[in-house]
C-alpha cells in the first residue's frame, strides 16, 4: 500500500479577457487607483470565544487620491 499523500487534481483555469472587465472608479474625485486600507473592529470580551478583547482587521480599498472607500467595499454598520 501507497503512504504518499496524493497531489491535489488541478481544476482548468478558465482564461479571462481584460476587456470584459470594468475599472472601479472613485465616486467622489474620479480617480482609477486604489490602496490597501483596514476597518480595525473591536470585539468585546464579553463577546469574544476566548474571553479576550480582539481587535479584528477588515481588509478594503480606498482611493489612492483622496482615501475614500468605495459604498460598494464598505462593512455593514460602518457606511
């Protein structure tokens, strides 16, 4: 019997044209470019599995320009 661990079938990737795909503009200075940025959520340690407070990093992008977050990006209870 075979103890090596078996690789992973790999699935085909379907090949994506770039010119089916929009640009996400700012909607407030127009501006195309757009940076990593972080929601920081606090969570209670009455809420929290290990008792402790956590402090949660949420992921968007904002605008290279002026810093806004797209409506479209933004966390439930923060817009």
């Amino acid at each position: 019997m075979n103890m090596k661990p078996k690789k992973p079938i790999k699935q085909p990737q379907k090949q994506v044209n770039i010119e089916d795909t929009e640009s996400l503009v700012c909607d407030d200075c127009g501006n195309y470019t757009f940076i990593k940025s972080y929601f920081i959520r606090r969570l209670s340690p009455l809420m929290s599995p290990t008792g402790q407070e956590a402090m949660i990093p949420i992921e968007v992008f904002s605008c290279g320009n002026c810093g806004k977050v797209p409506d479209k990006m933004m966390p439930k209870n923060d817009s």
